[in-house]
C-alpha cells in the first residue's frame, strides 16, 4: 500500500509574518495545506492568496485562544469561554461563516488551535462541523495525524533537534501506509506573541531543505491535499 503525505502549517492568518511563512513553505518547500485562523486581522491577506492559489488545500483552525508556559505553570494570552456548549457551538459556527466570507467556500478539513477540540464541549462542536460538512477532523478521520514535527518538549523547553533535516528524514521514514497530515507550524517572528517563536523558523528552512524533498522522492511517499480526500465516516 502506498504512503501519501499532507504537509499541513497551522495558524495561517495569524500574523503576517507567520502567512509570509507559510506561503515560502507552500512555494519552496513541502507544505501543502494549511488551516486558517479566521479571527485575526492578517487572516484576509491569507484568504486573498489562497483564493489564488487553489492547490493548497486550506481548513479551519478553530479557535478558542493560546496558553503560553511562565511563572511554572501554563497562563492564557487570551481565551474564550468553553463553559456553554451552546455558545461553544455558536462560535464554531461564527468562525465558520467568517471562513466562507473570506475564501467563498467551505473549509476542506478541520482542526483547533492548540488542540481544543480533543477536549469537550469545543470537540463535540467540531464533529458536528465536520459531519455536516463531510470533511475529515483532525484526529477523528482515516488520515492519520503526526504532530511529533515540533522543537517543544515538556513545560515549552526548547528542542530544536526535533526540527531538523535529520528528525524530518526519520519522521518521513517511519510513516505506514496510508494517508498521513503531518502538522507544522513555519512561520516569522514579527508580530507573534506565542511560546513557539524562534522554533517557526527553524521549521521553515527545514520544510524548504532540498534533502527533505529528496527523502519523500527515495521513500516513494506521494505528497496531497486535502482536496485530494474524500469524505470520511
């Protein structure tokens, strides 16, 4: 059985610097889908190149707001309430249309900022997206997801090991059969209040080394989108 690769960057629209990332990864590297953060001002200009850009396959990231690590504990930078699943059902459905008035479609795949939709109520908000939508939700389709590509460990300590060539190539080497999304995050600095600053442009020039893409050549691994996906159960 073949081995099929979706190359997804996360919090497209978040910044400027963090598209201008995104766009270099999706024009010189291997990102080939990307999920939009529709809350933010940045997230027209990303709308604007992907409406141009068809080929890159382009979802909702779901947001519900960004925790960073200080003082030994985690704090948000901002937040909404998760405490009424109807509200919480409400604001999926908000972002969503913003999503429409912006790319003037539908998202292709779904997903959360830093993963709220594994949690309940946003999670049971998402499935229901995705299940009048039929279109795949991270971690609950049959394109397996891989998000171990990240230069954080524990507690947000830096590990920019894990976001070299190397750690790539055994990544890429180690996928099974089947449609995988490795998830991302290229990006600039400018602009960005996150724990994950320094660590987006040490992705980038990972994800556009010519030695990665020669990898997926010599491991037969087929790069696609999200529109190459059909609905799933």
């Amino acid at each position: 059985m073949s081995r099929m690769l979706i190359v997804n960057a996360d919090d497209f629209g978040q910044t400027v610097g963090v598209t201008r990332g995104i766009v270099e990864a999706y024009e010189r590297g291997i990102v080939t889908s990307a999920s939009l953060m529709v809350r933010f001002a940045a997230a027209a200009d990303a709308a604007a190149y992907a409406r141009h850009h068809r080929e890159l396959s382009v979802g909702l990231h779901v947001d519900f707001g960004e925790w960073a690590f200080g003082n030994a504990r985690w704090e948000p930078i901002y937040a909404l309430p998760t405490d009424d699943p109807e509200e919480v059902a409400a604001e999926v459905e908000r972002q969503l249309g913003r999503f429409r008035e912006l790319l003037g479609e539908d998202p292709t795949h779904l997903d959360s900022h830093q993963h709220a939709h594994r949690e309940e109520p946003v999670k049971s908000a998402v499935l229901e997206a995705g299940r009048t939508l039929g279109i795949p939700v991270r971690d609950f389709s049959q394109v397996r997801y891989v998000g171990s590509f990240y230069g954080q460990g524990k507690d947000a300590c830096p590990c920019p090991e894990l976001i070299r060539p190397p750690a790539l190539t055994r990544l890429l080497q180690s996928l099974e059969p089947g449609t995988t999304e490795l998830g991302c995050h290229p990006g600039y600095a400018d602009g960005l209040v996150s724990n994950y600053v320094r660590e987006r442009e040490i992705e980038l020039e990972t994800l556009c080394d010519p030695r990665v893409r020669q990898v997926l050549a010599d491991e037969e691994i087929e790069l696609r989108s999200f529109r190459d996906v059909l609905t799933f159960a």
